[in-house]
C-alpha cells in the first residue's frame, strides 16, 4: 500500500482521532467559559445544531457553540457582521472560530475530519440528489472542520466554486497537503480572513444553479450581489422567504 493510500484509509484517522482528544481535554476550561458565558449574554441553549451531509451523503448533526438569538431565522435576512442577531458573545465566537470548537466531538464521532470540505446543509445549496457525478467525487472523504476551499476564499466563494475546490481536495488528499492546510487556516483564523458573508453564496436562475464569479475572480463577488447586500444592511429590509430558505440563510452565518 502506497504512503498516500495508507494515509488516506487509516492514519488521517488517527490523526483526527488524536488530534480532536487533545483539543477536547486542552481547551475544556476554555469551552466552560465559553458555555457559561452563552448562558448569561442570551436565552436559549448553548450547542447548536444541524443536519448536514457527510461521507456518502449520508446526514449527520453538526454542532457549534449558538452564536445568535434563538428563532434568528425568522427575519430572513442575510446576515453580515452588523446583524442584530447576533450575540455579543456570538460576535467574539464568530470572530476567533470558537464556535467551531464543539466539532471536535463531530470529529471522535466519526462524522467529520480535520480536514476536509465544509459539510453543506441537507438541502442548501441543493439536495444530495442534485449534485452532479462529478461533484459528488467530494463525498469520498469525510467533511473537515477546515478545508481547501476554506483557506482559498472562506465565505467569500460561491457554492459552485467552493464544490470544485472539494472536489480537487477529494482527489489529492495526503498528509503534506492536510498539513498545508491546517497551518494556513491558523493564519486565516488569526488574521480573521475572509470571514464574512459578502452577497449570496448561490445565484439561481429560473432554470439551473449558475457560478456568481469565475475561475479567475473566486474571492470577489459580483457588482450586483454586493450591492444588493449594501442595501439590506444599511436598509434593514426584510426579505420573504421560504422557511426552507430563511433556514439556509442563517446556517451561511453560522460558519458555514
């Protein structure tokens, strides 16, 4: 068996295994205070959590520390950094990733890895069943609490781009490439990169699911989708929609 394919089947394993015991046991103060600090800023509890897609497409729950107001989803509108929504101990979550520290159970579960692509909703940008072959080769591995497309753009890239960089990562996984990856995400999460929702993540037509940027301007969204989101911000509109998409609107807010 070749050092790659050993590394793919068994030993990213023990790495995630060994890796998320220590950031449970390490950080344990760290997710005490956090949780009682969720409990005295705001109403509600102090996990929350998601069904996502994993391995296969097959569904899973996530889970996060809560970093906005119970029933946020109501108001339907894309959130940015202003979003009333949001916490005051929710915006120092979101702004350090601490939110994301709970995955380390999600990890030991053996739904998530390390690395690997960021697990999408069950229905958001699409069902499972709508993903195309090509773009379901992203599916092989587990989904990671970092990923490749994560340290090329974060939430700044739209659905279509983001599934290609999954793809290109499902393809080439080694340990130098997840190594690669794990120190550029300290660097983003300790520079704050790339952490805010900048338009629409998906642009739908009547018809199909079509790319808001091209391969060249991957980080930069469209003259339009950014200044429709100036206007809701500055605004305050309240957008009507399903309940299906005021859910998928808010899962984009909570970390993606």
């Amino acid at each position: 068996m070749k050092g790659t394919d050993m590394y793919r089947s068994f030993l990213k394993r023990v790495f995630d295994i060994l890796f998320a015991l220590m950031v449970l046991v390490v950080s344990s103060p760290i997710l005490l205070i956090i949780a009682l600090a969720i409990k005295l800023d705001s109403k509600g509890p102090v996990i929350f959590k998601q069904r996502r897609l994993g391995k296969g497409g097959k569904e899973f729950n996530i889970y996060k520390f809560r970093t906005m107001i119970v029933n946020a989803e109501a108001a339907g509108v894309y959130s940015d950094k202003n979003d009333k929504r949001i916490t005051r101990v929710g915006s120092i979550l979101r702004k350090t990733s601490l939110d994301e520290l709970p995955q380390a159970l999600n990890v030991l579960l053996g739904d998530m890895s390390i690395i690997g692509f960021r697990p999408p909703l069950t229905y958001h940008p699409w069902p499972f069943e709508e993903y195309t072959d090509e773009q379901r080769a992203m599916f092989s591995v587990r989904p990671g609490i970092t990923g490749w497309a994560q340290v090329n753009g974060r939430k700044t890239v739209e659905w279509h781009k983001r599934i290609e960089m999954n793809v290109w990562y499902a393809e080439n996984v080694s340990f130098m490439l997840d190594l690669k990856i794990f120190f550029m995400t300290v660097l983003k999460v300790l520079r704050n990169s790339d952490n805010e929702n900048i338009g629409a993540s998906v642009v739908k037509t009547d018809t199909a699911f079509v790319p808001s940027v091209t391969d060249s301007a991957a980080a930069e969204p469209s003259v339009q989708e950014s200044e429709a989101a100036k206007t809701l911000a500055e605004e305050d509109i309240l957008v009507e929609t399903s309940e299906t998409e005021k859910e998928a609107l808010v899962s984009e807010t909570n970390g993606g």
